[in-house]
C-alpha cells in the first residue's frame, strides 16, 4: 500500500510538471522563432518586381535615363544630369535636310517607370537666309519620341526581369 501512495504520488508529480512544460514548450518555442525571425530583418525587403520598376542607383529611374540617352546617340549632347533627370542636346542637322534643325530636352520627372515621369520639349529652327528662325514642332513629334524612350525602358526593364 505504502509504494502504491508513492508511485500515486510520484505519478501526479510526473503529470503536473508534464502539463506545466506542455505548456510552456509552444510559448518558449514562439518566442524563440519571433526573435529569430526579427533577427533577420523584416519589411525593409524589397519586392522583385518593385525593384525592378524602381531602380533608384541613379537621382531618377535608371530604365528612363538609359532609354533616353540611348534614342538620342545620334545627337550631340550638351547637358546631362542623373541625379536632377535631365538631358539637354545641342543642335541637330539632318544631314539629308540641311535648311532644318533640331534641339531636345528630355526630363525624367519621377523614379518609377511611368509614363507621366518623362517628358520631351523639342524647339526646331529653318533655314531663311544666312539665319535660322524658330519654327513650331509638331506635337506628333514629342509625342512619337515619348513612346520611343518609354518602349525601349520597358523593353530593358523586362530583359533585366528575365536575366
């Protein structure tokens, strides 16, 4: 009788610090995992497709800076500003149209490749003598320019995606 009141006791004594470390296991465990994982950083991680929208090495979107001065090789460039957004050439002959020339100015306005974060001004001057006189620019112009940059950064943003 006397070992059966021991082995009652002991076993109770089993079963409560048993139920007590049940318990407390999974609350030790979660803080155990909640420290590593705030350990490792958290929010301050950027999306992969955020990134590669918004690439920010550069003042302004780097897709539009390198689709800007890309279409624009061809001309000579007087100005150009990463960080502000800028790119400002000089005056452009067309070898084929020697009476009419051609200055840009592109602005890159926002670092996310949006459409509304480029915009292109043109000033155009003729040939009237031994002078040139400013013409006006077809709004067609600009227009086509803005879908030439705006295609080519989306066409390098999606091989920067698939690389």
């Amino acid at each position: 009788m006397a070992r059966s009141m021991f082995a009652a006791r002991s076993e109770e004594l089993f079963m409560s610090r048993f139920h007590s470390t049940a318990i407390l296991r999974p609350v030790i465990l979660s803080v155990a995992a909640v420290s590593l994982l705030t350990a490792c950083g958290g929010r301050d991680r950027p999306e992969a497709d955020l990134a590669a929208a918004q690439v920010t090495t550069i003042g302004v979107n780097s897709y539009l800076w390198r689709a800007s001065l890309d279409t624009l090789s061809f001309m000579p460039l007087t100005q150009t500003d990463s960080n502000g957004g800028v790119i400002l050439t000089d005056w452009y002959v067309n070898p084929q149209n020697p009476n009419e020339r051609m200055k840009i100015n592109v602005s890159i306005l926002d670092q996310d490749l949006r459409a509304d974060a480029l915009r292109v001004a043109a000033s155009r001057q003729v040939r009237s003598g031994a002078t040139w006189v400013d013409a006006p620019v077809k709004a067609a112009t600009t227009q086509k320019l803005e879908q030439i940059i705006l295609t080519k950064a989306r066409d390098l943003r999606r091989g920067a995606i698939v690389d």
